[in-house]
C-alpha cells in the first residue's frame, strides 16, 4: 500500500495549493483526505480530476492516514500535531509553531535534506516561513562556495502570505479607490491598495517585527547558527509572489560573474539575469512556477566580498505548499515512506 495522506486546512490558500502539488508532481499517495474545521464539514476541494469532501478535524481518524500535511495556524499546529504523532503519523507542518524547537527539524530540501530524519524525535518536521524558504535556496550555494557571514534583506511580500481575507482586502480597497468608496483597513494595520506597510506580524521589544526576527533565526537553523542577517519586511500590493532585495557579506572573494554560474547549477534555482535585455523576474512572473528566480546579480563595492541580488518565489509553492511536498519526497525518498510503483516528479 502507498502512502496514505491528510491535507488540514484544506480549504484554505495553502491547503487547496498543497492538493494541486500533490497532483502534479504525482506524488504516490494511494488515498488522500481533505481535513477542516467543524464548520467546513462537508464543504468539497479539488484534487487532480477528483473532488474531495471536507472531514471534520475533530471527528477525523488520524491511524489511517502515514502522513499529515497541515497549513491551519499555529494554535491547531500545537494542540494537534502531537495527538497525530501518537496514532502514527509523521506531521509537515506549515505554521510557525514548532519551527524553533530543537527536537523538530526544520527543512528546505535545497538546503538541508537530510534533516528529515530528525522526524522521529517527535514525528514532526517544521516548514519555515515563506520569506526565509526562498532565501535559503538562494544562500545555500554562495555559502557552500565560499561562506557568508552577514545578510541585509529587504523583502516585498505579496498579500497572499496573510491568507484568503488579505487577498480579498487589498482587492475589494483597490475597487474601492476606484468608485470612490473609502477603503477601510481590517486585516492589514492601514490601507494595502496603492500602498505599502512596513510592518509584518507584531513588533518585538527591540523594534524588529517577528516576521523579521523568523528570517533571522530560521535562517540560521537551516543553514548555519554563525551567519549574521538583519530584515526588513515589507507588505505591498501584490497578490502572489514574494520579492526580496539581498545584500551578501561573503568570507572571501566572489566575482559576480563566478556566482551566477554557481547560481545557474543550483538546485530550486532559475537564473534569469542579462541587464542589456533587461531581462529579470518580477513576482507577477513566477506565480505558478517551482523555482526560486533570482535576478540582478551584481557586485556590492560597499564591502571587501559583498554580493547582492534579487530574488522571487510564489509564496504559496516554495514558500509553503511546495516545499512541504518537497519534504515529503524527501522522507520517500529516504524510505521513510513507502512508494507506489509511479514515479516521484523530480522538478
């Protein structure tokens, strides 16, 4: 028997793409389960041709399942992802609730793979946050070449990352300038249409947000607790897609041109850069697509070896669906789980 599978949160941005992932990278489940609140009872999904009703979390049988995918916050994180471990199943969670603790693993495959296997600790195994995932992939091959130790990143984070009612927001203000009808912040602290905000998540005590400081110290979990980053992070008015202008501090030289070769055969990466054509992604570009883009590729003369660039994902694939699915392939591929005979997409 192949993998048996439950999607929580499977109304929900993350979980409806997690559903669209599974199907297209043909990922070897034999059942899938779409798994909700009390409330989304019923209510049907779609995976692949097939279309799946919604059960209810509370009432759902989590010993028939190998394998829970869960994108449905924090809260349900903690309070279900330890009842899951106990009838049998590994959980990939997506919040942030269990990203910092030392006996979960928190993975991007690009970078630390073979941290999966951390998973008996606790049967679970954290994805990081959207803004860090993307950066990671890009880091990992400039670090293992010759060592970074300090990143500056500013980020341009799409709406997208704050859920459906976000994403109807920053659409239902834009109409609103436009007929003249005052738009009026709910999710967001002040108005998102024609705007920016420099504010993601709460602000900490020294100043950064938390979205700030989850770039700083996920990044150093993944990848290595000796590398210095500061944030800032930024929501704008783009639907899907996440940007991030990246300053690297290197340990020795690094010619631009010697980067983006090392760049160009990383893996999770697509380059996309030549100034003379003007050619560079720009978030409305990658919606839909795995990779991470990076662009603008160029020498920082600030600094003895500094390296700066652009770079963007779809947030709601490298940022979250997509990387999960990515763990799971990995765990499959470890043979932690058991395969059917198809194929695992290999993108």
């Amino acid at each position: 028997m192949a993998t048996r599978i439950a999607v929580v949160g499977a109304t929900g941005n993350v979980g409806r793409e997690l559903l669209n992932i599974l199907e297209e990278r043909m990922f070897p489940a034999d059942e899938v389960f779409a798994v909700a609140s009390r409330r989304s009872l019923g209510k049907e999904v779609s995976y692949g041709d097939r279309t799946l009703k919604c059960h209810d979390i509370e009432q759902f049988d989590f010993t028939q399942v190998d394998l829970v995918l869960m994108s449905a916050g924090g809260s349900t994180a903690k309070e279900w992802a330890p009842k899951i471990a106990k009838a049998g199943a590994i959980t990939i969670d997506n919040s942030s609730a269990w990203r910092m603790d030392p006996d979960v693993p928190l993975v991007v495959p690009e970078c630390n793979g073979e941290a999966v296997m951390g998973y008996e600790k606790k049967m679970i195994i954290a994805n990081p946050n959207c803004s860090t995932a993307q950066l990671v992939v890009a880091l990992k091959p400039l670090h293992d070449a010759v060592g970074i130790t300090r990143v500056v990143c500013s980020t341009y984070q799409s709406v997208s990352g704050a859920g459906k009612e976000a994403m109807d927001e920053l659409w239902n203000q834009t109409r609103g300038v436009f007929v003249n009808d005052e738009p009026t912040p709910e999710v967001f602290q002040k108005e998102i249409a024609f705007n920016v905000i420099p504010q993601i998540d709460v602000f900490m005590e020294d100043g950064f947000t938390k979205e700030e400081w989850k770039m700083r110290v996920e990044t150093k979990k993944i990848l290595d607790e000796s590398i210095e980053l500061v944030a800032t992070c930024v929501r704008v008015p783009v639907f899907v897609g996440h940007s991030e202008a990246v300053n690297v501090e290197l340990a020795g030289p690094l010619s631009a041109k010697k980067a983006k070769e090392i760049l160009r055969e990383s893996p999770g990466i697509m380059l996309v850069d030549d100034p003379e054509e003007e050619l560079y992604i720009t978030p409305k570009e990658c919606v839909g697509e795995w990779a991470t883009y990076i662009s603008r590729v160029r020498k920082d003369p600030t600094v003895e070896n500094g390296i700066a660039f652009w770079c963007v994902s779809d947030n709601l694939r490298k940022g979250a669906a997509l990387n999960a699915i990515q763990i799971a392939e990995e765990l499959l591929n470890r043979g932690v789980l058991k395969p059917e005979k198809k194929p695992v997409s290999t993108n």
